[in-house]
C-alpha cells in the first residue's frame, strides 16, 4: 500500500458540456494566474472592472482550496456570469479504526449546526475508487436571519480501496434552480475521481 503522503495528484473527469475552470492549487503566482484566467474565461468584450472582479473571486476559491489542503479543485462558471459551483477534494486526517462509511455516517448523523441535521439525506454507495457515504443537505450562510442565501452540496466521503485514506469529494452550489442538475454532476465527478 502507498502512504498517503507519497501521492499528492487526483484526477476528476470535469463534465465537458459545462464551463470548468480548474484552480492550480500549486501556483507560485495566484495573482497572474487569476487575471490571466479571468481573461481567458471571458474574453476580451468585457468590461475590465469584470475581468478584475471575476479574478478576485477565482482568487478566493482558489485560497479558500489551498487552506482546505485539497489535493484537486475546480468553479464552474457561465462564460457570462460568476461562480456558481466549486468542487474540492481532500483527504480527510482520520484514525485507521474510524476509517470506515459506518463511521462517517455516525458523525455525520450527530454533528451539530445547520449543514448536517434534518434536512440531509445519507446514502451509502459503492464509487471505482472504494465505498462511500452520499451526503446531500443544505446550508443556511446565516442560520439566525430569517432570510438569505442558502448554500447547497453533495459530499461523498470515500474509502479507497488502495490508499489508507479517507477523502472528501464535494460540490457546492447557491444557485437552487440548478439543484437536480448539480447533484447529477456531483455524482459524476465522484464516479471518476482517481488517485495517481
């Protein structure tokens, strides 16, 4: 078996018919990379405060993945719009004897707050890479306000077969209306996740 600190590579089949936009997690430039993307993603025909705009929050995801310690990211983003979804994979720092979808579900089934509770659904599924607990649930951004953005996702937590580790697979999306559509690529990423 390979330790898990001698791979530092994933590979995710982005969906080809939707606008992904990978975060190179190990650039020594995020500042140029971000405005060199952002223009790249939307052209020349734009405004240059959206170029910059756009850049800032690639930036952000991109931080956001770094700090997260994912091994792969990527947003999703409509050539004529912002971010709408962000996918990261990670593994997950857990004992040998917790490393089990039984496990997770347990946790997942008593974790406090608002992203787990009653409003998820937890399955267990079989992915190439090993066994996994599905997690489809929904977030409020702020649980005390009556109103607001509510932040949606579909969390696999992966056992691989090959690797004494665990991952965590998960997309993130505020646009509801694209729910059922997200949760179908959530599940098509994490079916052809694979460690190098």
């Amino acid at each position: 078996m390979t330790d898990p600190a001698d791979w530092r590579e994933c590979r995710v089949a982005l969906p080809a018919h939707h606008n992904w936009l990978v975060l190179e997690l190990r650039n020594e430039d995020p500042e140029g990379w971000a405005r060199t993307l952002a223009g790249q993603h939307l052209g020349g025909d734009v405004p240059e405060q959206w170029r910059e705009a756009f850049a800032t929050d690639l930036l952000w995801y991109w931080g956001a993945a770094v700090r997260q310690g994912a091994l792969c990211a990527a947003v999703l983003a409509p050539q004529d719009g912002p971010v709408v979804a962000t996918y990261t994979v990670r593994e997950l720092t857990v004992p040998p004897q917790s490393r089990t979808v039984a496990a997770f579900r347990a946790e997942a089934e008593r974790a406090p707050g608002p992203y787990f509770g009653d409003g998820q659904v937890l399955t267990e599924v079989e992915l190439p890479l090993g066994p996994a607990l599905r997690v489809h649930r929904q977030e409020p951004t702020d649980p005390d306000a009556d109103s607001g953005t509510v932040v949606e996702g579909v969390a696999h937590y992966v056992l691989p077969r090959r690797h004494p580790t665990a991952l965590e697979c998960r997309l993130l999306w505020t646009s509801l209306g694209l729910g059922a559509q997200l949760v179908k690529v959530a599940d098509e990423l994490a079916d052809s996740l694979r460690l190098a």
